[in-house]
C-alpha cells in the first residue's frame, strides 16, 4: 500500500498524548494500522514524551502531604472515570462495523450513504462511515468545524490531490473541495467530523436541507 497523505504532526503528537477525543483518535489509530511511517512517528513522541518527564526536576518527597491532598481532592471531585482506552482499530469495513456499528446505510444524496459508529461523541464529534458509488461527484462544500477522513477503500480526487486507500485528509473551516470518487470502484471512507457541511452555490442551497451526518 502507498500511502501519499498522511496525518499532521500534532494529530499524531496529540495521539501519543492520548489527548484525541475518540472518533478522531479512531480514524488515526486505523490509519495507523495501515501506515508504518507513522507508527513510527507516533512512537518518536512517546519516547520524547518519556523524556521529559524524565527530565523534571526531582522534588523531596512528603508523604503526609500528599496524603492530604489526594484526601482533599477525593472529598471535592466525584468519582474518577476510569482511563480511556485508545480505539481499536479494523481496516475493514465489515469489522468497524462489527465493532461499532449503529443503525443502518442511510441515504444523503445521489450515489452517497453513510452509517453511524458507537463512538463517543465529544466537542461535537462524531465518528461515521462514508460510502460514494463509482464516479459520484460530491457537490463544493465546506465546513463549520472539523472534519478527518481516513480512506478504506477506492479512491476520490478534488483540489487538492488524489487520496486512495490509506490516505488522511484533514478540512477546517479554511477549506473548500469537491470530492469525485474514481471510476473504478466506490469509495468507503472513516470519518471524524466537528460540525455540519456547508454546500455552497445554489444547487447546494437546495440540496442542504437534505443533507445529514
């Protein structure tokens, strides 16, 4: 697999971090899976990130004070979630599905369906499958928030390049593109997206009310 589009160093950064909300952490940890470049990446950070903490400066220990404190804390907070377990990721769609999968392939324009994934929904961003017939051609859109997409299968060119099988994309509200898959086969992508779609021109005004993710 050659993969041409890969994540930002701070998605990755943020990743080692474990500071991702899920869905986006999902669609980096799947496209981990499938990239070595960036496994190596990531484990870089964690290393750096060991570093530092190795790094601090070493403070006398007081147990009696940190006894208090933790027993200042625990009086105040309510009870402590339990750590966040990264996503588990599955390359095939099937799988993902298998794994999160809620509800059905919903319609959401000509040639396009998508389908909900269980995953937590944080800051307004949830987690999603894409799928695009062969040769469908997306209408110009933006968005009002995020949006990272991870491609499983087939293949889409726009502006600003040709993103296949592996490929991450990453829009903000800075970007404007309209997505048409390839000929060849459809198109199946994982989705992490903050906010709504924005279709812009008048054909896209009228086809926004219909429009749903």
């Amino acid at each position: 697999m050659s993969i041409s589009h890969h994540p930002s160093d701070l998605l990755l950064a943020d990743f080692a971090a474990n500071t991702l909300d899920e869905a986006n952490a999902l669609v980096i940890a799947t496209h981990l899976s499938m990239c070595p470049q960036c496994r190596m990446v990531v484990g870089q950070f964690e290393c750096l990130g060991g570093a530092l903490l190795d790094g601090l400066p070493s403070q006398p220990f007081d147990s009696g004070r940190r006894a208090r404190a933790l027993a200042e804390i625990e009086a105040e907070l309510p009870p402590a979630l339990p750590p966040r377990a990264r996503p588990q990721p599955r390359t095939d769609v099937d799988s993902l599905i298998g794994l999160y999968g809620a509800g059905s392939w919903r319609w959401t324009g000509p040639g396009v369906y998508w389908r909900p994934l269980d995953v937590p929904v944080e800051n307004g961003t949830r987690a999603f499958l894409l799928r695009a017939a062969p040769g469908t051609a997306l209408l110009n859109h933006r968005h009002s928030g995020t949006e990272l997409t991870l491609v499983l299968k087939g293949a889409f060119s726009h502006e600003l390049g040709r993103f296949a099988a592996g490929d991450v994309e990453e829009a903000d509200i800075e970007i404007a593109h309209s997505p048409v898959v390839d000929k060849e086969s459809e198109c199946i992508c994982l989705v992490a997206m903050q906010g709504d779609i924005r279709l812009q021109g008048w054909i896209g005004r009228l086809m926004q009310p219909f429009v749903r993710f």
